[in-house]
C-alpha cells in the first residue's frame, strides 16, 4: 500500500534544512554527517527534498501507527543517491486528521556499510 494522497507530497524545508542537514542540530548532527558522504548538505537541501520525495513514489508502506492527532507511516526501501551509491532507507511520514497531505518527518539509513 501505498501513502494516501501521494500527489501531495509536504517536504518541509525546516525538517531538511535544520534538522536532516544541520551539522548542529541536536538529533540530526549525526544524519548531516551520514548525508554529506553522498554529497547531500545545507548549500543543495533541495535535493534531498526530491530524494525524500521520491522514496515515498517507489516504495509501500511498511508500518502503519496510528495516534490521536493522525496516522503516521513508516516506508522501507532503497534510495538512490547523487553519488551512484543506494542506501537502504526508512522514511516517516504523518497525516494529521486535520489535513490529508502526507508531510515528511524524518529519515535514516538501514544497515548501511560505506
């Protein structure tokens, strides 16, 4: 299965930016790191926003959990990088009950070896 409303797809760039890309972010220092051996930094975010977005395209949902606020979805697959490498990845994503956009909330590697 794959996420609902698919077209509309909500990549925020603050999730990418400040958290995923952030050398300082508090959680999201050791993804900066992860993400820079591919290429991927602050000066390029964007990419890594069509990358996120495209995973979520390819792949099926792998968990679904849902909470009093939305329904949240975890998505499993590989995820091509700039360099040529693929990584396998975990994607999350959240539906609020308020809105039917599927919006990004965090990513990280699944047993990866450089």
């Amino acid at each position: 299965m794959k996420l609902p409303n698919l077209e509309n797809l909500v990549v925020p760039r603050a999730k990418v930016f400040d958290y995923l890309l952030s050398p300082t972010h508090r959680d999201g220092q050791h993804k900066a790191k992860f993400f820079a051996r591919f290429g991927l930094t602050q000066d390029n975010w964007q990419e890594l926003g069509e990358l996120l977005r495209q995973h979520a395209l390819d792949h099926e949902i792998t968990k679904v959990e849902p909470s009093e606020f939305g329904t949240r979805y975890v998505l499993e697959g590989i995820m091509n990088m700039p360099d040529g490498r693929t990584v396998p990845m975990r994607t999350v994503w959240f539906v609020s009950d308020a809105q039917d956009d599927p919006r990004f909330v965090s990513a990280y590697p699944l047993r990866w070896n450089a």
